[in-house]
DNA sequence: TAATATATGATAGTATTGCTATTATATTTG
DNA sequence: CAAATATAATAGCAATACTATCATATATTA
C-alpha cells in the first residue's frame, strides 16, 4: 500500500470533530499520541489533560479539535473502518469470482494488521489493537441513536454491507447476509481480545487462525 | 422455572462484593434498583450516590456492599451468566443426544429472555437488556488480566466451556469448539444490541430470528 | 511594514464524580 | 437491658470534564 496512497485522506463525518486534525501539525499529533496513550492507559484513564502534556501542549489547545474523548474515539474508530474499507475496496475490487472475492474480503477484514506508511502520523498496529480494546465503548452509549442519527456510524455501516453483499453474490438464498457479515467484523475482533486475555476461550492461537475460523464458517453456511 | 428453584441461590465469587447483597434487604434493593438504573440512564452516568436517592439509602452504605461501581457491574453479570448456565443445565441434563443437546443449549441462550420469578427482586428481562449494552465493559478495561486471575469471570467462562464441549460431542474433529462458543454467546448479544439500534446491520429482527441464525451457522459448520 | 486575523498556550474556575472518614442513630442479638 | 451491628448523615478531598478569559506567537494581507 505505499507509494500508491500518498494523496487518499480517510474521510470523517465533518461533526465528530470541532476543527479537522488533519488540518495541522498539532492535530496530527493528537491523533498520533491519543491512540498510542489509549492503547497504554486505557480509555477511562485516558484524558485530554494528560494528552496536553504528553504533546508538549495544552488542554485547551486539544478542546479546540475535539469536544470531548468520546468525539476522539468516534473518530479514531471511523478512521480506522475508514481504512480498513479502502484496503477491502482495494483488493477485492478487480475479484470477479464471487467466492474468491468474499474470501479476500474475510482475509483482509480478519487478519493481524502490518504497519501501514501510507499514513505517517497513524500507527495502524497499535490503532488496530486499540479499536479490540475500545471500540465497543463507542457505541455502547446511551447516545447511540442520536449519533447514528447524525452519521457517526456511517463508514462502519458501509463496511458492514459491502461484506453482506459479497455474502449474498455467493449465496443469494442465504438469509442472514448482514447478521453474517456483522459476526464476522465484531466477532473478529473479539477473537483477538480472546486471545490476549482468555485463551480458554478461543482456538485461535496462530497467526492467521482467525481466518481460517470465519473462513470455515462462512464457506460451510453458505450454499453455491 | 417457579417453584422448583426456590432454593437455588447463584453463587458469585466473594470477593466482587465486600458484603453480599443477597444477605439484607438493603442488599437486594441495591441489586433490584442498579439494574434498572443502569438500563435507564446507562452505565456511565450511573452513580452509587443516584443509587442510594433512588433507594431512599445513602451513597455511604452502598459502598458497605460494594467498593465501586465497577464491581457491582461484574456482579450483575456473573449473576446473569450464573442463572443462564443453571438454566442451561436444567434443560439440557437429561438430553443424551449430542445434536439435540447443542440445539437446546443454543436456543437458551440466544432467545429473547421471558421473566423468571424465582429470584424474585431481580428483573431478569431488564438484567438482559442492561447486559447488552453493559457486559462488555465489565472486561474492557487495564484491570481485565488481574481480575481474571481473581476469578471474576469464572462462571461466564465454565459457561462457554460447556457449549464448546458440547460443540465437541456433535463433531469431534471440528478445530473451532471454544471459539464457535464464543461467538454463539457474544454474537447473540451483539444481534440484539443491532436488532435495538442498528438495525440494517442484522437480518434478526423477529423473536427467535437470532436463534435460528446461530443454528444454522453452527449445524452447518459441524459434521456428524 | 504595519495591521489584523488566527492558532496556540497559560491560568483560573466550576460542577460532578468517586471515593474516605467520622459521627450519629437505628435495629438486632445475646 | 447492654452490646454489637447495620445504616444514615455529613463533611471533605483529589481528579475529571469541562468553560472562560487573556496572553502570546505566527501567518496573512492591505
């Protein structure tokens, strides 16, 4: 994904954020730092006073991009669907076999992350192990259906139904296309969660065993 | 599930409370009213000095039975796990039939929850609905490797492990027991969360929906 | 170059949260 | 009835999640 990249910006839902971080250098370290302070301290420990001072800045200077932590994690969230969606788009997109593409869609949507250069102030590893540990928190809100209403969830939506008409290219008759395509993005997720802190829990020790497990399921549920 | 149960009593690990609430009346009015609460005004504005307004109590003696709110949420949920695996017992113990076993225990656990008035100051359809939009941020956290090994999560974990076995006794040779087990019980609370508030991300939309996708995907997925 | 707009930084202040500690008052039990 | 125990009331404290104001640095443009 290198030198191709260079000039595509993730596009975020303009009323998550107050000011773009993207806009300038103290913006991108805001999301450069929150997502590596998050990933060491944790969400409920995390806060834009601490941010301040580890960015060598102010806590009133960080307000002036995000409302509040919530608004930071709905964009690091989106951002990252964000990215995940264009390297899904990206290598499925010449697939014409319906299977074939379905299966490159899994492989890509499950699998460990590598580091990515396209984007040099986002760590895409660590981001990746932040949305296992956090993502649920923003949207299991009390707010949730006023932020969907205003399209804060709009990318993650996207993403979940590209896969769940992949899953219906294969199988037309399939009845749970969407239901599918959402076990196999949380449920991912939630399989590297297992293995970090309950491996009783999960097969899915190896590289790449993720994989194979929504694989094996996907393709044994679906006819054609 | 009446009269039968009368004497069962969940048993949850005594070091989530600092005194049981099963032991006073004030003690089951904390459990009875946080339940509601948290389904009402969600986890994170609920406050134990709300609790003892709302329990005509004072924030003081609520901390007598808990040391934060964040242990009284794990009790909530081993509670909840605790009861669906008594019930999963209770129903599935005398079938010998591993097919018919595995149906059964994937049908209690993935239907919508009907009140059950043994236990009688706790609500337990409520319990479910603040469970899904709760349980996971009971081990979101930094503390989640620590609390483990504390054993707070013992019963959800004896829980998944009988579905996993069971899993085994259909298809002894399927790689994903433990895993496929997760995802029953964890993708079940998920398609009711999407059912709630996302619902172009889930095809289960009608009472039993949920479960017949759940068996398909496992019968499916499993030979013999 | 001066005037002005814009971004950032520093400081202060406020309501709420998440507790701990102390003392007072019920209630139960021996 | 005395003693133990449970509960209630009040105070207090550090941290959080902001808001507001003012100062200063940097960039833009007239």
């Amino acid at each position: 994904m290198e030198r191709l990249l260079q000039s595509v910006k993730i596009a975020i839902n303009e009323k998550i954020y107050v000011k773009d971080p993207e806009s300038s250098d103290l913006g991108k370290r805001i999301i450069e730092e929150s997502i590596l302070m998050i990933y060491d301290m944790g969400f409920e420990s995390f806060t834009f006073k601490k941010l301040g001072i580890k960015i060598g800045s102010n806590e009133s200077s960080v307000y002036r991009y995000f409302e509040n932590k919530h608004k930071l994690l709905l964009y690091l969230t989106s951002w990252y669907w964000g990215w995940l969606e264009y390297k899904l788009v990206f290598a499925t997109n010449s697939i014409t076999n319906p299977k074939e593409k379905l299966t490159k869609a899994i492989e890509i949507v499950t699998k460990a992350i590598a580091q990515d250069s396209s984007f040099s102030h986002i760590n895409e590893v660590i981001l990746n192990k932040t949305i296992i540990n956090e993502y649920s928190k923003s949207y299991l809100t009390k707010e949730v259906d006023a932020e969907n209403k205003e399209g804060y969830f709009v990318i993650y939506k996207r993403l979940i139904n590209r896969i769940s008409e992949m899953i219906s290219f294969v199988d037309v008759d399939y009845k749970y296309p969407s239901s599918l395509a959402s076990t196999i993005l949380e449920g991912s997720l939630h399989q590297y969660f297992l293995r970090d802190h309950f491996i009783s829990l999960t097969d899915c020790h190896q590289d790449g065993e993720a994989t194979q497990y929504f694989l094996h399921l996907v393709f044994t549920s679906l006819k054609g």
